[in-house]
C-alpha cells in the first residue's frame, strides 16, 4: 500500500494553481506557484488523511494519474498512522487488542492511531509488526 496521490493544478484566473485530488473531493488548496501548490498539497492532504482517520471512515487508496497530473505523498508520519489505522480496520480489531498485542497500556495504542499525536517511527513499524504487516521504506528520484 502507498500514499502516493495524483493532484491536479488548475490555472487560476486571478493568478496561481487551484489544486484537487481526484482521491479525496473533500481536498482543495492552492497556491501562487506550481512549487507552491504542490507543498500546498502535501499539507492539505495530510490534513484530509488525518480527519478520516479521526472520523473512523475510509481512507481512499490512491488512483493511477492520468496524464497531466502531479503527484504528492503523504508525509511519512501521517503515512504510517494511516498503513496502522488501515491494518487495524482490516485484522477487525480495536485498540484494546492492539495494546494487548503489543504490550502496552491501551492509552499508548490509542496515541499511536491518533494522526496528530507525535509517534516515533519504530514504535509505528512494531504496531504493525503486531497485526502482520512490514514497513518497507521506497525512495523515489524526485519529477
């Protein structure tokens, strides 16, 4: 599974890019340059990701872009809470358990599903260790 979305930047009329992501209908931004739209994006996709996550609703696996489009990940952070909070959903199981799993106070569980609780990356790796997943890092040569 990646977080790797495709945007599209609209010319703005009064200057600038309008940004969409075909993904997620409930993110917009914008930007006074390309460079600036598409950091733009990051942000505000992140911020999509979290809210679903905060509202225990799915999460949009990304669509394959179509020519003309862009694409921006999500930060790595957020990333890795939602390759969690996705696993989790689909072993079936609640923070309870996954605490259980883990071996650790249900509190701790709970913060490493909350998007902007500040988690580090190896406490991430072994929850998903816990509900059989790995952590693969890819590298990518940037457009």
């Amino acid at each position: 599974m990646n977080f790797v979305y495709p945007v599209t930047l609209t010319p703005d009329p009064d200057g600038g890019f309008v940004v969409t992501f075909p993904d997620w209908p409930e993110a917009i931004t914008q930007g006074e340059t390309r460079d600036q739209a598409l950091e733009e994006a990051a942000d505000c996709l992140e911020e999509a990701v979290a809210a679903r996550i905060d509202d225990r609703a799915e999460i949009a696996l990304p669509s394959s872009p179509r020519a003309g489009e862009e694409t921006v990940a999500v930060p790595i952070a957020t990333a890795l809470k939602a390759a969690l909070y996705l696993a989790v959903r689909e072993a079936g199981i609640g923070t309870s358990e996954l605490a259980r799993r883990l071996g650790v106070h249900e509190k701790e569980a709970r913060r490493l599903l909350d998007p902007r609780h500040g988690s580090k990356a190896t406490a991430l790796e072994r929850a998903l260790a816990a509900v059989g997943r790995r952590l693969a890092v890819e590298v990518q040569a940037a457009a």
